[in-house]
C-alpha cells in the first residue's frame, strides 16, 4: 500500500469508504497492494470479520481485486474517477501510441452534411411522449440485421454496445452470478462486470471463438449468462466460423436457464462473414453498434432479441434515461442511407485488414506467432508482458499490455493497426522482435 495513505475507520462501511476515497485522490493508485485482513485489523484495532467484510463490499463494487498470493489490489480500472486521473495524460514526445483500440480517425465518414441537413429539417421539436425507437430507423436496423441472419422482430436502442451490456446483465441477473466471458476478453467488459458485482469464468478463445469445452464448462460451473463477440474480438480479433457456432448452438440449445449475448461491435468493419448465434437459447439478444464504423462519439447500439429479454431492457430504460436521442438516431439513419458514406465505411474495412495482414506478415517473418483474424487489433503471446512493454516503450512505441484482458490466460500484448500508416509497419515489427521473447505458438493458450 501506497507509504502516502492510511486507511482509516472502525465498521466496514467506514474503511470500505476510506479505501474508495484513497482511490479518488489516487493515493492509492491502480495495482496499489492493500494490507492483509489481520494486519489492516491489527492497525485499525477492529476484528479481522470487519475487515473482509469492507474488502468483499469493494470487490463486489469492483474496486479491488483479490489476486491469490498477492493479495488484495486496487483493480487497473476501478469504477470510480480518480481526481488526478480524470484527463488522459499528454502522448510522451516522439513516442507512437498503439495502446487505444479506437477506429483511425481519417476514416470515418464527415458528419457535417448529414448534420446540416438535420438543421435544415428538424421539424417541431420531440416531446417526452412522442419520443422513443423511431419507426423509420428500426425499420433500415432489421433490414441491415436480416441480410446477416439475424431475427430482429423485437427490436430496442441503446447507448452503445456496453450500456446495452449493462442493461441486460442487469434484468436478467443479481450480484454474485457468474458470467462467462471471453478470456482474453474485452477489457471494459470485464470491468463492467466486476462493477456488478457479478462473478466472471474465463472461456478461453481461439482463431474460431470461444473454445466449445470452456463454454461447456462455464456452464458446468454454475454460468448464468455467456458473452460472445461475434467478430473482431478485443483483443484477439478472433471471429466465430461456421463450424464453431454450429457447434455452439447444438452445445446452447435448451438452455432455459441461460441468458445468450452476442457482441457484434464492428458491423461492417468486419470482412468476415456473420454466424450468429441469435436464438439458440430461449433468452438471448444480439448488440450491434455504430461506434466502429461511423464514429465512436455516436453512442448507439441497436439491441434485439426475444420479447422478454427486449421488453425488460426497453422497459428499464423508460424508468432510467428514457430513449436514445433521436436527434443522434435521425443522425445514424442519414448515414445508413448515404452511398458516400457507406463507400468510406467499405474503404476503412479493407485499409484495416491490409494493415493487419501486413503487421501479421512481418511479425511472421521474425517468427512471431500472432492473432488478428478480423477487427483493428492484433493479439501477440509473449513470455513477460512488463520487459517487453518497457522495451517498445524504450523504442518509441505504445502497445497495451495483455494483463488488461485477461482473467487466467497466459500474458500478450495487443497492438492497434488502425493509427499504423503502412510505411511504419516493418520498424514496428523489428522493434517487437527485438522486445518480445516468442510465445507459445497457436492459439492464445500456454
């Protein structure tokens, strides 16, 4: 614990609420070790029940972590703003930021016509009553689904795919369920999980998707709920095949106690084709956003699935934020029904998977075996995550370390192609041979 901070209090919710402050003021920054239950009792002169309870309230909040013989730590992204963090540091001079995951900027469509032409047709202005999913964009939304395979008969919005996350974890489970997860996985998935209070099972991934024997034993393990990312996997790229979700499906089917979420986060980015599981359990729901290809300051998901599990988000949502704003779905829909700007979606996808096959290529020449199937990142077992970060860093280049998307699974680093300009790509290549010791070939398992 940090030498600067010392808990304080006498109940668990008093030292529970002395911990979250250390963490605000970032005196206890992410990763910052806590004392051992009997020590903290020990220093605070309370019993070491009163201790664990504090620690087990912050874990089921998902502000620490529990982390074997290492103790408790603060989590590396704890729900909670720190005062001193709360603005993104400035990029070191010289140094190539790989580490974001965010779509290139240069190639996402223009917004300002489509925004003058909602200016000049605004029409009266919404109303609380009036507003809501409007007609005409839930109408292009299943269109654009059912050319991928996907029933789309209830349909709801949300803000962006990991509101849409929320909220059905939310109507469908309670804190301390387990959830089965993708691991290495979505890193602000597996944050929001833990701020629920729900209890994640790692489901290692390949190539294809989750592996059919860890799913099988997430549900064996008692999983309440499974996450798929349909294509593009954070961070693996990793994109489910025909095969894999035939397999799947036959392995879901009649799971009445099971709650299905697809994940398909790059739309059309993706050059691989859809195999949706949409319908292979009783509850389920496929999310699609429209973050990745038309921007991710436009905060909407389209969100469909069974009656129920579509009525109880939609329904919550009434009594929560409302609805979507439809100036932004009037926004999203004039993109949809622009050929110019689904020309520039269609160009992104192709320079994102050039630049992924050409990073894979030269990493492949140095003998590195990486993953990127699909998406804008690329996946790279390593030996020892903080000696090669150090040593990119050293060489002028930003990665994010693999220990962000993991649960159980052996360390890697993911590289972001989409800032890569294709000139830059056999520096980065050498500088990552030269800072990485190989990692085990195929697959993302030890």
């Amino acid at each position: 614990m940090s030498e600067r901070y010392q808990v304080t209090g006498t109940t668990a919710v008093e030292i529970s609420a002395s911990i979250e402050s250390g963490i605000r003021s970032a005196a206890l920054p992410p990763g910052a070790a806590l004392p051992a239950v009997r020590a903290l009792a020990a220093q605070l002169t309370v019993s070491p029940a009163t201790v664990a309870r504090a620690y087990q309230e912050l874990r089921q909040r998902g502000l620490v972590v529990t982390a074997g013989r290492h103790g408790t730590r603060v989590r590396p992204r704890p729900p909670v703003a720190a005062r001193r963090s709360a603005l993104r540091p400035p990029p070191a001079p010289g140094l190539r930021d790989l580490s974001l995951g965010e779509p290139d900027a240069r190639l996402l469509p223009p917004l300002g016509a489509h925004l003058a032409g909602l200016a000049a047709d605004a029409g009266p202005p919404v109303g609380y009553s009036a507003a809501g999913v409007l007609p005409e964009l839930a109408e292009a939304a299943r269109e654009r689904l059912a050319a991928d395979g996907v029933p789309a008969a209830e349909l709801t919005l949300t803000g962006g795919a990991l509101d849409g996350i929320e909220r059905l974890l939310g109507a469908h489970l309670r804190p301390g369920d387990a959830v089965a997860v993708e691991d290495p996985g979505w890193a602000n998935l597996l944050d929001l999980v833990a701020a629920l209070g729900l209890r994640p099972i790692g489901v290692p991934v390949d190539d294809d998707g989750p592996l059919v024997g860890g799913v099988g034993a997430a549900l064996a393990a008692g999983a309440r709920a499974l996450i798929v990312t349909s294509r593009a996997q954070n961070p693996t790229g990793a994109a489910v095949s025909a095969g894999r979700a035939e397999e799947l499906r036959v392995l879901l089917a009649g799971r009445s106690d099971l709650l299905l979420i697809e994940d398909d986060h790059a739309a059309e980015l993706a050059r691989v084709p859809l195999h949706p599981l949409a319908g292979a359990t009783p509850a389920w729901a496929f999310v699609r956003s429209v973050s990745k290809p038309l921007g991710p300051d436009l905060r909407l998901a389209v969100l469909v699935g069974d009656e129920t599990t579509v009525a109880r988000v939609a329904g919550r949502a009434r009594v929560g934020a409302g609805w979507v704003s439809t100036v932004l779905q009037r926004l999203v829909l004039s993109l949809w029904r622009d050929p110019a700007a689904a020309r520039l979606v269609d160009d992104a996808a192709t320079s994102y998977e050039l630049r992924r096959a050409a990073l894979l290529d030269a990493l492949a020449g140095h003998g590195l075996a990486a993953h990127g199937r699909s998406g804008i990142n690329v996946w790279l077992p390593v030996a020892d995550e903080t000696s090669a970060l150090t040593a990119l860093r050293d060489a002028g280049w930003a990665v994010a370390p693999g220990a962000l998307y993991r649960i159980a699974g052996p360390p890697g680093l993911r590289i972001t192609v989409s800032p890569l300009d294709a000139a830059e790509i056999p520096a980065l290549a050498e500088a990552v041979a030269r800072a990485v010791r190989p990692g085990p070939p195929g697959g993302f398992t030890a």
